[in-house]
C-alpha cells in the first residue's frame, strides 16, 4: 500500500519506511520478508531484544488480573514491585519511584518534582534550571526547555529555555595543552560559574546524561567531571538530575549508568531500556530525602499522570528485572560492548572519514568527517547523517546516525544494539555499517 492510501500522519516525508511484520532477538523483518539487523535497538530502547520471552511472560501473566487502574484510588502489586526492585538495585538510594509511559514524561516529572522539592522546603525563589549544550532530554515543552536550541527551534516560542553550559565533548574542544581531567573539570566548573551568574539561591536542579545520547553520539565523561558537579551541586543547595532514559537499564555495563561514576543524582530518570520497549514504561527515581520534603509539607504530589503506575507497563519491567536479577546477561554487556568498540577501530580506524570511535558498553559512536586531517564536518545542508541512515537501512542495516556535534553539522552514528546480540551479529553489523560508509563517502573522495 502507498503511503497516501494510509491514514497515518507520516513522522518525516524525507524516510522511506517499511510495514513491519515481525520482530525477535536483534532482527526486525518486514512484510515482503526482508531481515534488517537492529543496530541500535530502534532508539536504544530494544535493550533486551524484541519479543523476550521473559518479558512477553511477564505481560501476559498480567493481563489476567489487573491490567488498568488509576492511582488516585488504588496501588498495584506490580508498580510496588518495580519500585522495590530499583531500591535494591540502587543500594538503597532510590528511596522512591514514580512510573510513567516515556522518558519525556519522566523528564517533566523530574522538573515538577525538583520545583516542587524548593517550594515545599520554603525556597519558592528557585526558578532557574541548568543543563548542558548539545543535550537532549526529550520532546515535550519541559524537556525541550532543556535541550539544546538546535533540537527544538519551531517550538521555541513556548519554551522557557533553561541555562547550559558546553558539553563535554574533547574531540572538538580539548586544548592541545590540557590532560583529559583538567578539560573535564573545565567543563564542570562552567556550571559553578553559571550559577553565580544566576545567583545560585535560584536554581532548582541541574540535569545531565551521565554518558550523552542521541545529541553527540555517545560520549562518556571520566570520573573527575561527575564528580565535581556533584560538588557543585551539594555546595550550593541544588537538586543533581541524572537523565538515564537513553544510558541506562544497562546500557552502559552496569544497571545504572552512574554505578561507574563518583557521584550519585538526587533524581533519576530512566525509560526506554526499563522495559526493553514492550511496553511503553518510564521512572522517576528519588532519594528519601526528596520524598520527604513533600510528604511533610503539603502532602500531596504535584506530578500526576493518567497512567501513572499503570499495572501492565509496570509488568513488562518485571520481566526486565527478571532478567537483569536472575541472568548474567547485564555482566557479558562490558565484554561485549569491548569486543564490538574494538572490531569497530580494527574496521574503521583507518578509514579517511570515520574519527572518534568511543563507547562504553553496548553503547557507542563516531564522528563522520569530511576530512579526517582537519576534523572538519560535512557542511550541515548535506544531511550526510540522512544519507547513511537511508543506505543502511537499504542494506539490512538499523542504525541511528545523527548531526550537531559540530557548531556548523557534524555528522555522527550512534550504535545500540540488544544486550542479546551474538558475535556473529556483531560482525555482521561492523561489514555492513562499513559498507554503507563506503558507498555514503565514495563519491565525495
């Protein structure tokens, strides 16, 4: 069927789509038949594979009790659960959890739950809320509100754009004269700086990607940065937010993303992987602290949703606990995400317009360039990133090339593909990621 006999509203008239048929493990097959091998599990949210069993499990064992309730009446037994499982899995941190359908609406909720944390502790004044440039936390109001300007410029009328502050992102920004660590605290000191700018006793929170997702292609900081925000952050009163929706459920080798580091949020936001996208399912995740705060105040929380604890997502995460707490699938993601980052330098390292292979995990990327001399990127009106999105999908091949990391373009692919991934897949998706970037640059050497 063409696309003008459909009713749907397409998302981008420059995609060429395929009707989806069926999907298991890392493969996705359309109806014509044709296998494409998931690279980045759709938007890093395929973390456990399609179709799990376990999961798949989980839901349907649900569906036979309770599959819809509204909390303003009742709790349910799988959101308890869910709720305990991530207090144990956070070492007793995370005190509390909301659940909710997408990582936005997780990230929304970590701005009213910061908001209404000042308020309630009688700091009415705290408004102002930093993030980082070259960041994406989501597509909603709030959520854009934090992202980089270049991520949402239509709706930026009805934003209220918070502070940032640069990334860290050494591959453009490095001095020649500076060790990793002094660059990284560089980096962090900009928020000190942006707060005395705004007077610290008005912000509310900071929020940061503990590795960065889909709006630098995968950047990991070393340990000396987190560290040092979260310094910053205490010395001053203010809320630290980490935005695990894209890095977390173990992503990165470790459940949480910040198990890695030497500092930990007061808020966490997770989705995508949390229910390995079986279900639409996302968290908020806080310190007692933060719970008390409201609980003692007025009582009453002022982050709500429809579908807030919905008893069948809240199922689906079960099943990803399952997994991650009675497998050792979350252990074999290091060795394999080092196996992968490594056929990955072994294929493309020398390659005249692929740079800056990085990772950590089953969570990688690497810039795109022009001329791999002089770092320079392919000019922003090519939508290069378009083109080997298109090509490798042509060819079998799901990945999740973006642009921005650059002032002008800069072109990256950003690879995630299932946890489940064989090695026979890893090698696959390196001979066809190779190829496409023969035939996206060929012409242009």
């Amino acid at each position: 069927m063409n696309a003008e006999q459909l009713h749907v509203f397409d998302r981008d008239a420059s995609l060429i789509t395929r009707h989806v048929a069926s999907a298991e493990g890392c493969t996705v097959i359309d109806d014509s038949g044709r296998r494409f091998l998931d690279a980045s599990g759709g938007a890093a949210v395929s973390a456990f594979g399609h179709s799990h069993p376990l999961i798949l499990e989980a839901i349907r064992n649900q569906l036979d009790s309770v599959v819809d309730t509204h909390s303003m009446f009742f709790t349910n037994a799988p959101q308890e659960a869910l709720a305990t499982h991530l207090f144990e899995l956070s070492d007793g941190h995370f005190a509390r959890s909301l659940f909710f359908s997408s990582g936005s609406e997780a990230i929304e909720g970590a701005l009213k739950l910061a908001r209404q944390f000042h308020v309630e502790r009688g700091e009415p004044q705290r408004v102002n809320v930093i993030s980082r440039q070259k960041s994406y936390h989501g597509n909603t109001m709030g959520a854009l509100s934090l992202s980089d300007a270049s991520r949402g410029p239509l709706f930026s009328p009805y934003a209220v754009a918070a502070r940032q502050i640069p990334a860290y992102f050494p591959y453009r920004d490095q001095q020649a004269d500076e060790t990793e660590d002094d660059y990284a605290l560089r980096c962090a000191n900009a928020l000190e700086t942006a707060m005395l700018d705004l007077g610290p006793e008005t912000v509310t929170a900071f929020f940061v990607e503990p590795v960065v997702g889909s709006s630098l292609g995968v950047v990991p900081t070393p340990p000396v940065y987190l560290e040092r925000i979260r310094e910053i952050c205490d010395h001053y009163g203010v809320l630290l937010v980490f935005d695990e929706v894209m890095c977390g459920a173990g992503r990165t080798g470790t459940f949480f993303a910040y198990e890695q580091e030497r500092a930990r949020p007061d808020i966490l936001t997770m989705a995508k992987g949390l229910s390995g996208g079986h279900i639409p399912l996302s968290a908020v995740c806080t310190t007692e602290q933060v719970y008390q705060a409201i609980m003692q105040g007025s009582g009453k929380l002022g982050v709500t949703q429809t579908y807030m604890g919905h008893p069948l997502a809240c199922a689906a995460g079960l099943g990803v606990m399952e997994i991650v707490r009675n497998t050792n699938l979350i252990s074999t993601i290091g060795p394999k995400g080092d196996r992968l980052l490594g056929k990955l330098r072994e294929r493309l390292g020398d390659h005249p317009h692929i740079d800056f292979i990085r990772g950590r995990g089953l969570f990688m990327g690497m810039e795109l360039v022009r001329d791999k001399a002089s770092k320079a990127p392919y000019p922003a009106n090519e939508f290069m990133f378009r083109k080997v999105r298109q090509t490798a999908f042509d060819h079998g091949l799901i990945c999740w090339p973006g642009s921005g990391s650059a002032s002008e373009g800069g072109d990256f692919i950003l690879l995630a593909p299932p946890y489940i991934i064989s090695d026979a897949e890893m090698d696959e998706l390196v001979e066809l990621l190779a190829k496409t970037i023969d035939l996206c640059t060929l012409d242009r050497d």
